[in-house]
C-alpha cells in the first residue's frame, strides 16, 4: 500500500526495478504490518535507523531501504520453504545490503556486478550486471544452463 503520493525518490526506485506504482490508499490499521520500505536519496545514511529496537533497516541499492521485525528476512523465508520443500540448499542472486542475509545462508550467492560492496564481499561470485545479462551469465558459469 502506498500511503502518500510518490516523491522523486519513489519514483526513482519503482523505475529502478520496472515497478508500476498503485493508487495512494489509506492504511486501515487492520493489517498487520511485517516489512515496509523507507525511501531517501540514493547513498542516504540510514544509520539512525540502525539502533532501533524491534526492527531490521536494510538499504536497498536505489532510493530504499527494507525495514521489516528484527528477525525476519529473506533468509528466513528461504529457510521456512526449505522446510516445506525438505532442502536447505539454496542459490541466491542480489544486489543490496537487504540480501546479505539470505547470501549468509545459501549454497552459492551470486551478487550483480552493478550490486552494492558490501554485498559483493559477501558474495559467493560476482557475475555481470543486472542490465548485461548477469544472471544468465551467472547461470552458464555454473553450470545451471548451457550457452
């Protein structure tokens, strides 16, 4: 749900990941709310977010930052299908801070060659970026898919 109109930095993050943006819509309160996401100028500190009890603020490579309970992840939810599933093998892609947890926890993590440095360290590999094919490239490297 999108609660106000978009800024320049909504905007700007919905063009990064080719997202349509819905209708402004009043949150009812009902719902319960276990992720959002924060927007700021690109490279914005989010620092002062860090320290606050109860949440995780992890900062996406556009105009963003995930906030979601502390505790709850992409690993997590990985983790929980891993359990439905009966595996707990995994490969990820990413590009962003917000998938350092879930490269953690997976049999090889892959992050785009336009990806965030500290998401590049974590990194299993680095592959192209997003825009040159990188996954498919990642995949071939592997061995997932043939040329």
């Amino acid at each position: 749900i999108i609660t106000k109109e978009p800024d320049e930095y909504v905007l700007e993050t919905q063009r990064y990941f080719g997202n349509q943006i819905g209708p402004v819509e009043k949150y009812n309160g009902t719902d319960l709310v276990d992720m959002m996401i924060i927007y700021g100028p690109k490279g914005w500190d989010y620092k002062p977010f860090l320290d606050l009890e109860g949440i995780s603020v992890l900062p996406g490579l556009s105009c963003f930052a995930d906030v979601a309970i502390a505790g709850v992840s992409k690993a997590t939810g990985i983790m929980e299908l891993g359990k439905v599933l009966g595996s707990d093998h995994y490969v990820c892609f990413g590009d962003s801070q917000n998938d350092i947890e879930m490269m953690k926890h997976a049999s090889t993590s892959i992050c785009m060659g336009n990806g965030d440095a500290m998401t590049k360290a974590e990194a299993d590999y680095v592959t192209a970026d997003i825009d040159d094919d990188g996954i498919y490239k990642a995949c071939i490297h592997f061995g997932y898919i043939k040329e």
